[in-house]
C-alpha cells in the first residue's frame, strides 16, 4: 500500500458572496443554535444574581440618567416622564452595545473552536448577537410595568417592534461582524471598541431628543431612526419614517460591506489568531 503526503480533503475557499454566506449559515443553523444557548448560558455562569443582570443594567442606568439629565440639567423628555422616555432608548441601545462588543471579541475568545474545526466562521459573531435577544426580551417585560407604574396605556404600533428588533438586530451583526474580523489582525480593536461605543451612545438619541437643527446629521447615525422607532412604537407617536428607512438603508449597507470583508479576511483566520 503506497503511502503518500497528500491529505484525503482539502478544504479551500470559494469565492465570496452573500448568497452562499446566507446558504451556509441555513446549512449550520443548529450550531448557530448551539452556540447562542452557550453564550447565554456561559453570561451569567457562577454569577450571583444571573439573569436579573440583564434588569438590573437598564434600570441603573435609567436611574443615573433621570437624576443627571432628568433633574439637574432638565432634558425634555417628548411628553412622557423621563424615566420612561431614557428606558426606551436605552433598551435597543444596551441591547446594540452589549451585542456588538461580544460579537466584536467572539472570535478570539474561540480559537480553538476556529482551529480544529471547519464550519462558517459567520456564525460565531452572529451567536454572540444572538444571544442578547434573551436580555432585549427581558428588558421589554421591565418596560412594560414601567408603561403601567406610570400610567402610560400600550398602543397598536408595538406590532412593529418584531421589524425594529429585526433591524437593530441585522445592524448589531453588521458592525459586530466587521469588529471582530479586524479584531483578528488588529488587537487594537479590543481596546478600542470600548471607547467606540461610549462614542456612539452620545451620538445617538438615547438620553435626550433630536434637537430640530441637528436632525439631517443625527439621521446618518443608523441608531437615530431605530431609537426613535422603539419609543414611537412604545407610546404611540408617529414613527419618522424617512429617518427610520434611511437607518435600514445605512444598515443594509454596513451589513454587505462587513459580510464581504468578513468573507474576504476569513480564509485567514486560523493563521493569524
């Protein structure tokens, strides 16, 4: 029997593209599965109060934000109490935050997973994403006795926030995604990402309203329209919706651009990490 060096399989590559990104993440939806029950299960591990974290961040929070913006610098709150007003934007904020500094980490803390295994490497930040749906859902049922404490009724427009979570959702994986895939080859990400996102939060309209003469600039920040759409949807208002469908449109671009880079920078993950 000849013995030769060659191995039995090789494993190469196509050439990138969302449909087959797309495909194969279908194909391996039951690891998708698997590691977003992991990383769920793995958050609160030997934590004293587990899952009453994913409350007890927003609420602190809000609490922090009523006193200083609130009380002592009088930010108007679009005609609901303060607390209410910075808790709906907090929810998709913390949840966006939280989801992409996982994400944007979630490979190097899976290296041996990414070395002795081939499946698509898609599916790692995509987990972590994943993962803090379980806090999102949590926060909601807070923010509904909140709705009820201070007498604010729920209206038919919370049938579109399966949309807004589907959007903030895709817009969490776009920039996680392209995170993590630089955090690979530049360390530096992990250090900066942190500094990233405190940024982005007083970019955004979490803890006071869009101020009329700023509004065309604050639209280009995709979290503009999802924010002000998570409050819309909560209190009844009128969603923005040129605001609201230029976030998905910047959306859907970050997320092409970061599935093509992730695509073109993962042939060389296990050599690199």
């Amino acid at each position: 029997m000849e013995i030769t060096d060659e191995p039995l399989f090789v494993v190469d590559a196509d050439k990138a593209s969302i449909g087959l990104s797309t495909k194969d993440l279908w194909a391996h939806r039951e690891l998708l599965y698997f590691l977003t029950w992991r990383d769920v299960k793995v958050r609160y591990k030997q934590t004293l109060l587990g899952a009453a974290w994913a409350l007890l961040q927003p609420l602190l929070l809000m609490l922090i934000f009523t006193f200083v913006f609130g009380r002592i610098v009088g930010v108007k709150s679009e005609g609901v109490p303060y607390p209410l007003f910075a808790f709906a934007g907090l929810l998709p904020w913390m949840f966006f935050a939280n989801a992409v500094t996982n994400s944007g980490n979630s490979l190097i803390g899976n290296t041996n997973l990414i070395k002795k295994v081939y499946f698509p490497r898609m599916i790692i930040p995509a987990a972590a994403v994943a993962a803090g749906l379980v806090e999102l859902g949590i926060g909601f049922l807070l923010l509904i006795v909140l709705m009820f404490y201070y007498g604010v009724g729920l209206h038919f427009s919370l049938l579109l926030l399966p949309l807004l979570i589907v959007l903030v959702t895709l817009l969490a994986i776009g920039v996680g995604m392209w995170m993590s895939a630089l955090n690979v080859k530049y360390r530096d990400v992990r250090y900066a990402l942190p500094f990233l996102i405190q940024v982005w939060l007083f970019a955004s309209p979490v803890i006071y309203p869009v101020p009329e003469r700023w509004r065309w600039l604050l639209a280009l920040n995709p979290m503009t329209g999802i924010v002000q759409g998570f409050r819309a949807a909560f209190f009844g208002r009128p969603f923005d919706s040129g605001t609201l469908a230029l976030s998905a449109v910047i959306t859907l671009l970050i997320l092409v651009y970061a599935t093509l880079t992730f695509s073109r920078m993962e042939r060389s993950f296990a050599d690199v990490i």
